[in-house]
C-alpha cells in the first residue's frame, strides 16, 4: 500500500466481497479498504446486500488509514447529508386525561351532579 491515501479523500473503488460485518472494496490493483456496516447509509443496516454488491464501483471517504496494518476504512455515507430528524411527537395523552380535556363533566357522581340537571331541565319549575 503506498501513502497516496489519505484520511478525508474520496475514493472510487470496486466492491470485492461482502460479510455480515462489511464490504471490501478494492482501491486499486494493492489496496483493498473496508466499509463497515454501519458507514454504508444512515439509519439501520440489516443487510449489506440491500444496498451493494459484489462488483459495484462506489465512491467512499477514507476515515483512517492503518500504514502498518495496511488497512483502510471507508465510509459511503459519509458523502450523504445526513436526514433530518423526524419531528418529535408528544407522547400520547391518557383516555382519563382526553376524556378530562373535552368533557367540564368528566366522571362526576351522578348524585353530585343530579341537582344541577334536574335545575337545567326546567323541572323544578313544573311543581
């Protein structure tokens, strides 16, 4: 591996082979770098094969060059704008709580409440 890569550059290169872990691709005719799972795309990977495969040429950016180890990883995702976050949404009010907003009743006693229907009627007047 010569010292023509650099941590930051984007590189071009053609998949070789896929694992559970990750992709390699190969740079050049000496250089093989390894995009793991986790800097194919944004969000949840189940499975590479969802979005490369053997034989793809993909553009990544070099995130660390190991000169002893000559290993270099790679991220695809890297070269994506990240997505905005989905709006938070409140948590879900309680039934009680929905029934209390809506409702100036609510479950009050039908005792507590009998005098002022029976007044609201107009029943009382009728004696």
């Amino acid at each position: 591996m010569s010292n023509k890569y650099k941590v930051g550059d984007v590189v071009t290169g053609t998949v070789t082979g896929i694992q559970p872990y990750g992709a390699f691709v190969s740079l050049d005719e000496e250089t093989q770098g390894l995009v793991h799972i986790s800097e194919i795309t944004y969000g949840f990977v189940k499975n590479i094969s969802d979005f490369i495969a053997v034989g793809d040429v993909v553009s990544a950016r070099i995130l660390e060059v190991e000169h002893p180890n000559k290993k270099i990883s790679l991220s695809i995702r890297a070269l994506h704008d990240k997505p905005q976050r989905k709006r938070e949404v409140p948590p879900r009010k309680s039934l009680q709580a929905r029934v209390d907003e809506k409702d100036d009743v609510g479950f009050a006693s039908l005792e507590a409440k009998l005098d002022d229907w029976i007044n609201e009627s107009g029943f009382n007047n009728h004696k």
